[in-house]
C-alpha cells in the first residue's frame, strides 16, 4: 500500500534548482535511506514529503488520514515544553481535561451530566489507549538504550546539553504512534552502544520510516532501499547502502560501455556517409545521415545521465624525509587515569610510524581524556607516555577553531601556508571551496565548511603522528569516502576516535577497544563490540526506581557484585563456560517472554478503538503489570550477571 506517491515535483531557492522532476512513492514497511551531498535538497524533500514546504511544480499524494511524525535534527528546534525529561505534555493535557470533566459532572445532570460523561469517557479512551502506564519506564529504557545515565534523565531539560536533548527528543519520537516516520541525521550525537541500539529498535518495529543519514554502517543495517539525490534528480536504488553503491557502479560501468560503442559506431557511420557522399550516392548518404543523427542523439541522452563528479579529493602532504616506516613513535605504559570514577588503569600499548588507530569506547569511557594525555594536555594519575625521535603531531578535535576568524577562507589558509596563489585555490578547491566559498569569512561558514577547512590545515602539516577527534562529524557520504582514501595513502601514524563504524572498518589497521576499565587491541571493530558485550553480560547492573530501569548505557557506572566475582574467579573454564551458558539460556528466555508480550502491547494499541469492550481494557491492565514483571526479573537477572 502507497503511503506516499510524488509526481514530478521540483523546487527551486533563489534561483537554484534543487529538487528536478521526482517521481516516487513510499510503501508501507519501506525503510528508505535518504542520501546526497550536503545541500543536496535531503530535508527540503522531507519537508515536502510531511507537508511543511510545498513544491513549485508537480503533486504529492498521501493516504487518507497518514500520520506523519518528524524527528528534526537541529537541538535547538527542540522544545519538549516541559522541564522534565519523563513528562508527556499529551498525556498532562489529557489529565487536566479528566479532572475538570470530573468537577463539571459532580455539579451537572440530565443531559448536560451526558454530554460531559461521554467527552470524559472519550478521552479516557484515548489517554489509557495511548500507553500512559508504561510511558515512563518504556521512555526511561529508551534513553538509556540512547547512552542517557538515570543521573542525566533526573535532570531538568533544561540544563541537558544539546546532544543529550536531541536524545531525548528521539527517545520521545520513537514513543510516538505514526504512519511515517522522517528522521533527519538520527545519529548524530549517538555513541557505538547508541548506535546499535537504534539500529536494533527501528528494525524491529516494522515500521515505515525515511532516514537521512551519512553513517553507511547505520544504513547498511536498517534500510531495505536507497533514495539518492544528486544535481537535483532522484536515483533509487532496492537494498542497503553497500548494496546501492555496487549497482550504481554497475550501471555507470555499462553506460561507458555503452557510450564507447556509440562512439565507435557514430566514427564508422561517418566514414560511410563521406563515401556515399564522394560517389554522389545522394540517397544513401542522406540515409546514412539520418542514422548517424539517431546515434549522436542516443550517445548524448547518455552523457546526459550521467551524474558530475564532485571535484574533491582529500590529500596529505607528507613528510619528505624517508624514515624508518616501523619504527616506534610512541609507548604507553601502565596509564591510569580516574574523574569521579575510574575510566582506564594500567594501560599499556605502542604506536609505530605507519599504524592507523582506531581508539573505540562507549560515550564518557575516557577516551578525549586519553587523547589529551597523549597530546600533553593533561596529565594522567599513574604511569607514563614516551615519545622517539620528537616526532611531529597534528591534533584535530570535534569543535574546529581558527585564530582569526574574520579573515576569509584564501587569506587564512594563505597566511597559515604560504603558497602561490594557483596552489592555494586549487588547494582549497579540492576540499570542495568554490571561488565564491573562497571570499567567505571564516565567521560565517557552515559547520561543514569549517570543518573541511580545518581538515585542509591538518592535511597540510605533513605530521608524522595524526590525532583525529571525530573527523567525520559535518561530512557526507563522499567526503568520508575521500578521507578514507587521504589516510589510507598516508605515509605516517593515525590515531582516530570516531562512532562511524564504516570509516572505522576502512581507515583503521588495528583497534584500541575499552573492555572495563582496560583498553585492549582488536583487529576488527567486531571483535571489540563481542569483547565489550561479553564483559558487560558479566558485569551490568540495573536498578528499578520510580518506574524507570536503568540498563546498558555506556557512561553509567556499572556496580559490581564481588561475591559473584569471588565465586567465577574459583570455578575452573569449563565450569565457567557452562555458567556463561545458563545465564545467557536465562537471559534469552526472558527476552522472548518481553517481546511476546510488548508484541500484544502493541497489538492492543494500534487496534480500533471503537471495537474494543471493557473487558479489553481490564485484560490490557493485567498484560502491562505481567510486562513489568518480567521487566523487573530480567533487571534482576542482568544484577546477577
């Protein structure tokens, strides 16, 4: 069934096409990913697909009574319209109005006292249907799943962050009840633990959603199909990211194919056409002519479907000394470090001169405060860092800053390195500044902008240690890919924290994974996400209070039972293998009782309201108090863990 059907819509700002003559449709159970360069037109599209902006040209069609819901993804467009974080104003409203319905029919009678019980018995009907007696626990489990600690959710709205409010407003988004669901960059702000999380409950809710995201990995797992924008068209594309890219490269593989045949074939039908020509076969020739025209007319229909490359390509400058590529840049030994609790201890490791580091963690597990150690920002509590060779370092952190931002984006970089004046415009060029970006002072650049500009000075500084703080935070797709391709050819070490899976997978040698309070080295992303897991089957604790339970949230602190300890640490492998096994056995059993019955849960909601008797209601009582239950024993259970 059709939710959403658009035909040849378009839209231009100022002049500048940015949606060209889409036609498209969204199924029920579609998961889209959306993607395109920034400034493609993504969330123009999904401002037209939820009714906000109207295109100029062409309809968009939407089934009878589809209920639309919005995740946006500025923090400051978020307004919960409450101080506190648990608060539903919905279902406050509706308390408000119950109350007044239960004075007014204290009071009335007759038909008035009527009148005002039905309205009473409407929305009552509404408010228990809309899972208010659950809403703030299921909304506490969804905030931790997001990485929020029950200290963070205790707090006023107001005084949260602005990457812990947006994590509230998703926890709140993924309550709603809706048709469609448009998130726009629901990553963003989200930790490794976060991440997956998501990307469990979105698969698991069979719902119909369209994400704009850059996290590949992210789109690997939840999309069914691709809608990429690019130069104003739609391609659409049935599979998962990696999917999409393979069959966009065996299209445009078969189109140059094609085009060299074409021009192959246009080259001999003019050799033809002049040979007619020079025997005066004048019918022939005008014959060969028209074919010739059919062919040219065909070749450039082609070139015109073919999509303009990006003229970007990320570069480092390296260092021209050749030096020993194995020898040791920097050893870590036995580092500790606590700040209110323990993040690591005793950590020990070594970086060579061609290493790339992928250093990997849960939200608040250390890991800026490892990189600050490494850099001689700060000190640690225990231990020491040993450098060979005084080996150069370029830092790049999550927030770029610039010394004189009033400068513009040529005079900056021009004063920073002075080069010719051809060498800096193509520098910058290739980091995606057009002549008018150029004339841009830095003050009035976009995240993104400024971004890249900051890469362009780190790439510039042939250092033979890099440390990178999220260097994919404001890029798309293709500049990650290009950076992927920058550090990979790379002649020196690369430290790297980042939550984007794919750049890690690609850009990364070896992994530095936080497991406890230990950092230890992987090969693959996936061999520190089970290490992790592992330990925290063992580990968790969670605790039940005022109707909120706390599970795995990567910067909560996790209370450990040392008599548990004790008792493992006695057993012998094989003892503790099976120990393992009956737990997990026990773990997973309960899991499948919670899913039953969360399954009912939503069965019950999203039913007809007119087709339900009392007796639902009462039965719909009893399901939620069994769900707590297990709840509680599943918590429970992870204690023991």
């Amino acid at each position: 069934m059709s939710l959403v059907v658009a035909r040849h819509i378009s839209k231009a700002y100022q002049g500048r096409t940015v949606l060209d003559d889409l036609s498209f449709s969204i199924e029920r159970g579609d998961r889209i990913g959306l993607t395109g360069i920034n400034g493609s037109g993504k969330t123009t599209l999904m401002g037209i697909i939820r009714g906000a902006i109207q295109p100029d040209t062409g309809t968009i069609l939407r089934a009878s009574s589809l209920l639309v819901s919005y995740l946006d993804q500025r923090p400051l467009a978020i307004d919960l319209g409450t101080s506190d974080v648990l608060e539903n104003t919905r279902f406050t409203e509706m308390e408000h109005r119950m109350k007044v319905f239960e004075r007014d029919m204290e009071r009335l009678e007759g038909d008035a006292l009527k009148n005002v019980t039905e309205a009473y018995s409407r929305v009552q009907t509404v408010y228990e249907a809309s899972g208010v007696y659950d809403y703030r626990a299921r909304l506490a489990r969804a905030l931790a799943g997001l990485g929020l600690s029950n200290d963070q959710i205790d707090q006023p709205y107001e005084t949260l962050s602005g990457g812990e409010k947006m994590r509230v407003a998703l926890g709140r988004f993924l309550l709603q009840k809706s048709d469609l669901m448009l998130l726009d960059e629901p990553t963003n702000h989200l930790d490794l633990d976060g991440l997956e999380w998501l990307q469990t409950h979105l698969v698991s809710t069979n719902g119909t959603m369209m994400i704009v995201s850059h996290d590949r990995w992210f789109l690997d797992h939840v999309c069914t199909s691709i809608f990429e924008l690019e130069s104003g068209k739609i391609y659409i594309y049935q599979g998962n990211y990696s999917a999409s890219r393979e069959r966009k490269r065996a299209i445009e593989e078969n189109r140059d194919r094609t085009l060299e045949r074409l021009e192959t074939e246009i080259k001999r039908q003019d050799a033809v056409t002049q040979t007619m020509l020079s025997h005066r076969k004048m019918k022939s020739y005008h014959s060969r002519e028209k074919v010739v025209r059919k062919l040219k007319d065909e070749m450039q229909a082609l070139r015109d479907q073919k999509n303009p490359k990006r003229r970007m390509s990320f570069s480092i400058v390296s260092s021209p000394d050749k030096k020993d590529m194995n020898r040791v840049l920097l050893e870590v030994e036995n580092l500790s470090l606590a700040y209110e609790r323990k993040l690591f201890q005793s950590v020990s490791f070594h970086i060579r001169a061609q290493d790339r580091v992928a250093l990997l963690g849960s939200n608040g597990c250390g890991k800026t405060s490892l990189l600050h150690i490494l850099l001689g920002r700060r000190e640690a509590d225990d231990g020491h860092i040993r450098l060979f060779g005084d080996p150069s370092i370029a830092f790049m952190g999550q927030t770029a800053t610039f010394d004189d931002e009033s400068l513009t984006v040529y005079s900056w970089l021009a004063k920073s390195f002075p080069r010719t004046e051809t060498a800096i415009r193509s520098r910058l060029a290739q980091y995606g500044f057009r002549e008018e970006s150029m004339i841009k002072r830095i003050e009035s650049l976009s995240g993104g902008e400024r971004h890249r500009l900051n890469l362009c000075s780190l790439l510039e500084q042939a250092p033979d240690l890099m440390v990178l703080d999220e260097p994919t935070n404001h890029l798309d797709i293709e500049s990650r890919h290009l950076l992927e391709e920058a550090l990979t050819s790379f002649k020196g070490a690369v430290v790297i924290v980042s939550h984007d899976r794919a750049f890690i997978q690609a850009a990364s040698t070896r992994i530095l994974g936080f497991v406890g309070t230990s950092i230890l080295p992987f090969d693959r992303y996936e061999d520190w996400r089970d290490a992790a897991l592992d330990f925290h089957a063992n580990q968790i604790s969670a605790s039940s209070l005022t109707g909120k339970e706390e599970y795995f949230s990567g910067d909560a602190t996790h209370r450990q039972d040392e008599q548990n300890d004790a008792d493992k640490r006695s057993m012998n492998p094989a003892e503790l293998r099976r120990a393992r096994a009956e737990y997990r056995q026990r773990v997973a059993t309960i899991e499948e009782a919670i899913h039953s019955h969360e399954s009912e849960r939503e069965a019950f909601e999203n039913a007809d309201l007119t087709t339900r008797k009392p007796e639902d209601y009462e039965a719909y009582a009893i399901l939620l108090s069994d769900l707590e239950q297990l709840y509680k024993s599943y918590f429970s259970l992870l204690e023991e863990g």
